[in-house]
C-alpha cells in the first residue's frame, strides 16, 4: 500500500510539473535549470571541500554566476531548441529518436558547452582572448564526457523511463552531470589542461 500511494504521490507530480512546463515554458525551464545550477555548484563545492584536509568556505561569487548562466542564458536556448526539435520530429519510432539524440548531441552540445566557458569567463570578468583560454583547454573533454554521459542516459529515457517520470528522470541526471561540469569548471587552467584533470581524479580517489 505504501509503495503504491507513493507510485501515485509521484505520478501526479509529474503531471503537475509537466502542466507547468507546458503553460509556461521559459519561466518554468528559468526556475528548473536557475535551481539546478546553483545547486550543483554548491554541492560540488561541499564535497571537494570534504575531501580535502582543510575546509574552505562556500565561494559565492561563484555560485552566483552559476544562477546567472542557469536562470538567464540557457533557458530560452533550450526552450527554443527542443521545442523546435518536437516539432520538427514528433515521431517517437526508434529512428527517429536517434536522429534527435544525433541533433541534440552534435549539433547543439557544442554550442552548449562553448556558451558556457565563455559566458562564464565574461561573468568572471575576463577580457579578450581570455574569455577563450578555458574553453580551448576544457570544451573538447567536457564535449566527450558530454557524449559520453548523455548519449546512454537519454536512450535509457526514451527506451524505459515512463512519459509521467521523465522530468523527475532528467531533473535527477541533469544534476549529476551538473556536478561534473562544475568541478570540470573548478580544475586550474594550464598548458596541458586534460593532465590537469586526470590528476585531480586520482587525487579524489587516492
């Protein structure tokens, strides 16, 4: 009984929350991804500090400009794509759902990622050939791990997720990946930016 009041707690959630998106669309997509951002930096910002022998405080600044980049600049990008790829490909044939993951994954996500080192590096006050420094030494792994963590978790969600758990789906696994750009975004900027990153990784797991 509990498992299925809970069943049914969830699934008027998601209408609701889809009745939402549907109403107001870039409001609703401002307040989701605003949300998702500042959240994942914060948390990202914890659990480095807690891995660490010394605490540091939360940098704020820094989750600032990510409630900016969430709230601001992306919403009306993707709102304005994936209504333009619904329309364009309503089918949800197997097919038709690879060229949409396709399209959104090599079309799109490098645009996605570019906007977001350099609209980060403006926010941060950077100038000039500065505002391209990060994302030449970050955009191409950020775009593969993009690939790599996206192109598997969007098939599983047009293959199995249910319509009525899709947002919670995404909403949940957009987070995860947030987590991971922001601590991408955290790593130094050097000569040889992927040594950079792969050191840290072991650092985390050592």
């Amino acid at each position: 009984m509990f498992v299925f009041t809970m069943w049914q707690s969830m699934r008027r959630s998601g209408t609701h929350i889809k009745r939402l998106l549907d109403t107001y669309p870039m409001l609703s997509n401002a307040a989701i991804y605003g949300g998702l951002y500042t959240l994942a930096e914060f948390s990202q910002q914890t659990m480095k500090s807690n891995l660490t022998t010394h605490s540091h405080p939360i940098d704020m600044s820094s989750v600032k400009r990510y409630a900016v980049m969430g709230c601001v600049v992306f919403p009306p990008i993707l709102t304005k794509w994936y209504h333009w790829l619904e329309t364009a490909f309503p089918c949800t044939s197997p097919r038709v759902v690879v060229k949409k993951l396709v399209l959104d994954q090599f079309l799109l996500t490098p645009w996605v990622v570019a906007i977001f080192y350099v609209g980060m590096a403006a926010l941060e006050g950077k100038k000039g050939a500065d505002l391209l420094t990060e994302l030449k030494q970050k955009g191409i792994t950020t775009f593969i791990l993009d690939c790599c963590y996206w192109l598997p978790v969007q098939y599983l969600n047009f293959k199995f997720v249910p319509a009525w758990l899709r947002v919670t789906y995404i909403g949940v696994t957009t987070f995860i990946w947030l987590n991971v750009l922001c601590y991408i975004k955290s790593l130094p900027t050097t000569s040889n930016s992927k040594m950079i990153i792969c050191s840290e990784i072991e650092t985390v797991k050592e």
